[in-house]
C-alpha cells in the first residue's frame, strides 16, 4: 500500500474513533499483517481492511440504521434489536465513498468482520481473526484462539466463532443468522476435506 494512503487511513480512523477503539484498530492491523504473511494472502489489502474496518464503529446506532436503510442493506431483525452490529456493512459503503475503494474483496472483509459470512476468504477469515485476537486484546480463552489462527484459517474460525457465540448465548442476546452459517459452513469444508483424505 503506498505509504500516503495507508497514512490517510490512519489520520481518518484517529479522528473519528476513540483513543482506545484507534489503538485496536492499529492493533488489528499488526494481526492482520502476521496472519497475511504467515498464510501468504496480500498484505496491502489486509492491511487497508483492517485499518479501516472500524471506520463505522462510533456512529450512533440510529445513524448506523439510518444509513444501512439508504445503501440498501438488509436489517433482518437480530440488526434491528442490535444495530451497532451494522458497523461492519455501513463502514464498507463508506470506505467506498470516502477513499474510492472498489475492490470487493476488502470491502467484504470489512463488511463481515462482525458476524462472520458462509464461504469467507482467507482476507475475510484473517480480518474477523485479526479483530478478536490482536494483540490488546484479552478474554479467557484467547490463547486458544490464537493458536488456532496460525494453524490454519479455518480452525481459527471455528475456535473464534465458538467463542463469539457462546458468549452472546450467555449474555442472553440474538446470534446472527450469518453467524451460524458461517459456522456451518466452515463444518461443511473440514467434512469434504475428511471425506477427500479418506
């Protein structure tokens, strides 16, 4: 990434996020750089993804719906109850809007970094990963789960959406739909992978 852009990006998430949630977000880059290197996956765009996919974070949750219902994205009704999950979605369109960025697969990554998607790519898996394990970052279990991301990406996953989702079954909130499936898919990838060693 030109050294410019990326300084943009810092000077842009410095002023519209908190000094904790900016050195998160820093961190999450230094994540998403190991991870990009270790499972070699472009590390500019990692590294723009996870600069940025905080962009939305701070935004009042009447703003995140406001704007998730004017760039057409769906707000099924785990959104509806729990709108700062949107951050993710809303951040992608703006990124677009604020920096030109077109490049689907950052936007993506930047988009399901909240609840995870069926079929994600690697940039997709290491943004998700890089955001629950950077470095800042400490909850029981989290050892585990960084461990497991520089296995392989898709155990990482599975160890982070595990933890992801039991705690918001523990908290007594609605796990996304998206979520689950993302879950299930990565159950379908390691059974095929079973099924293909046999």
């Amino acid at each position: 990434m030109q050294t410019d852009m990326r300084t943009a990006y810092i000077q842009s998430i410095r002023s519209r996020l908190s000094e904790h949630r900016f050195v998160h977000s820093m961190g999450v880059e230094k994540a998403a750089l190991q991870l990009a290197e270790h499972y070699g996956v472009d590390k500019d765009k990692a590294s723009c993804a996870a600069l940025l996919h905080d962009y939305a974070k701070q935004l009042p949750k009447q703003q995140l719906m406001a704007l998730a219902i004017q760039y057409g994205i769906e707000v099924d009704p785990v959104y509806r109850e729990c709108p700062g999950l949107l951050h993710g979605p809303v951040a992608a369109e703006l990124v677009k809007e604020d920096f030109g960025i077109r490049d689907p697969e950052i936007l993506r990554a930047i988009a399901c970094h909240t609840v995870g998607a069926p079929c994600m790519s690697p940039l997709e898996k290491i943004i998700y990963l890089a955001d629950m394990i950077e470095e800042n970052r400490d909850f029981s279990g989290i050892n585990i789960i960084r461990k497991a991301a520089f296995t392989s990406l898709d155990e990482g996953m599975l160890k982070a959406l595990e933890q992801t989702v039991g705690y918001t079954m523990q908290q007594r909130l609605k796990v996304h739909p998206d979520s689950i499936l993302a879950y299930n898919s990565l159950l379908n990838a390691e059974k095929e992978n079973e099924n293909e060693n046999i």
